[in-house]
C-alpha cells in the first residue's frame, strides 16, 4: 500500500498539466560563444588617442519558451550573457566592445547581464514586454560585437491579415554593446556636428506586405522624442537566376526630420 501511494504521488509530480505542455515541448535552449577582435589606428596629429583597440569573449544563452494554452497563450523567454576582457586598456578605449569603470577609465575584465521578456499570443499576434531584440529599417538590435544591444519595452507583431505583417512598439531604454546596463536612449551624431540629445523613448510602427513569395514591401515610420520623425520605403525582391545563384534587389528611401530648439530641418 505504502509502495502504491509513493508510486502515485511521483507520477503526480511528473506529470506537467496539459495547458503547460505546449510551454515546455515548444520550448527552444541556445548557447553561443562569440570572439571579437577590433583594432582601429588613427593617423594625424590632432587625433585624440593612438588607437582603438579591444578584444573579449563572450557566452550567452537563450532560453525562448513556447505558448501555454488556451485563447491566449503564455510564455517567458530568458537572455544571458557574459563577458571576460582579452586586451584593453584605457589609452585604446572605444572599440565599442568592453565596458569600463566609470571611476578609473579602466575596463572591467568580467561583465554579465541578463533580461526578461513576458510575451503573450493570441491567434497570429504576439505582444512582448521587457527585454527586446527588434530588427526593423528604423531601429535594430546590433550583434556585432560579443554582447548584442537591447530595448527595453513594449512590442506589438501581427500577421492576422493574409501576406501582411504589422509591427508597432514603445522603447524606453537601451543597453548598448559595450554596457551591461539600460540607460535613456540618445542621438550621438556622428563626428560631432551638434551635442548627443537624449530622449525619454521612441517608437515605431510599419508593415510589411508580401506582393508575392520573393517580394515584399516595408513601410514604416519612427519617432525619437522631440528629436526627429523618421519614415522609411523599400522594397526586396529576390529572384533564383540557377541553383547556386540567387539575385535580390533591394530599394530603400528613408527620410528624417529632426527637431530641436531651433526647429531646422536636415535632409
């Protein structure tokens, strides 16, 4: 009797409920090593420093779960990542790579974040909010160093409607590449033709529709916080010329306009 009643009660707690199956057998685990090296040489006199030059390894793991089920379904996916400094220094700071003490101008040797993202579906619409990997024509998530920067926000995506995909979300924070942190998102304007402007958030909303199966237009439009509108058209179309060759033509037009105190428009 005593055997009968354990043999129950372990069955009993290894038998996942049926709503939460979904959660767990579509569930996906990744684990990637990442190797960057990048060494930048700048030559003049007036240059500020020698070089830019910085090298670390990272590992991060995914953890993305399915849906729980039932009209609207459930789940959570896991980011993790960390990083150990190879070569850097203060004098050669800037590769975008490493992240450094604030204090002493000194880069860290290990660092390691990690972030959250709730996520909900319903028929063909997801909504997720946290930790988030956008790639659209007006903001994406760039991989190219050993820590991918991410948003912190809220994301709406949908492919109800037949051959389009609508997209639409509300970011508040950024954690660049060379951060472990989230921090106001800002417009660092290249070779300092005005000061960085730091905004309270931005968001996004565009579709995607698909003429037929190898092309496709994109429409969207962006808004940085009382600093600029972006709007942005292309158009991808991919044909198979053989077996080995494939040629995609690609159009894009973006146009920005910017808004600061003075009100100037910049094409």
């Amino acid at each position: 009797m005593k055997n009968s009643i354990l043999t129950t009660l372990c069955i009993s707690m290894l038998t996942i409920p049926s709503e939460y199956s979904a959660l767990i057998d579509q569930s996906t685990v990744s684990v990637t090593a990442k190797n960057v090296y990048i060494d930048r040489n700048y030559i003049g006199e007036k240059v500020a420093q020698p070089a830019a030059k910085e090298w670390a390894q990272s590992l991060m793991l995914n953890i993305n779960s399915g849906y729980t089920e039932g009209l609207i379904g459930a789940g959570l996916d896991i980011y993790a990542g960390t990083g150990v400094k190879l070569w850097g220094d203060a004098e050669h700071r800037g590769a975008g790579i490493l992240p450094y003490n604030s204090k002493t101008g000194e880069p860290i040797d290990t660092f390691a974040e990690i972030g959250a993202t709730a996520k909900f579906k319903y028929a063909e619409t997801e909504l997720k909010y946290g930790t988030l990997f956008p790639k659209t024509p007006v903001v994406i998530s760039s991989f190219s160093r050993v820590l991918p920067q991410t948003y912190r926000g809220v994301q709406l995506v949908s492919k109800d409607l037949k051959n389009i995909k609508l997209e639409m979300a509300y970011l508040d924070k950024v954690n660049h590449r060379d951060s472990t942190d989230f921090e106001s998102i800002r417009l660092i304007p290249a070779n300092g033709r005005f000061k960085p402007v730091e905004s309270s958030g931005i968001y996004y909303l565009g579709l995607n529709y698909s003429l037929a199966k190898q092309s496709e237009i994109a429409v969207f439009h962006a808004n940085l916080h009382d600093i600029y509108d972006q709007y942005y058209l292309g158009l991808n179309d991919t044909h198979i010329l053989t077996y080995s060759h494939t040629h995609i033509l690609t159009y894009s037009h973006t146009h920005r306009r910017y808004e600061f105190l003075y009100r100037f428009s910049l094409f």
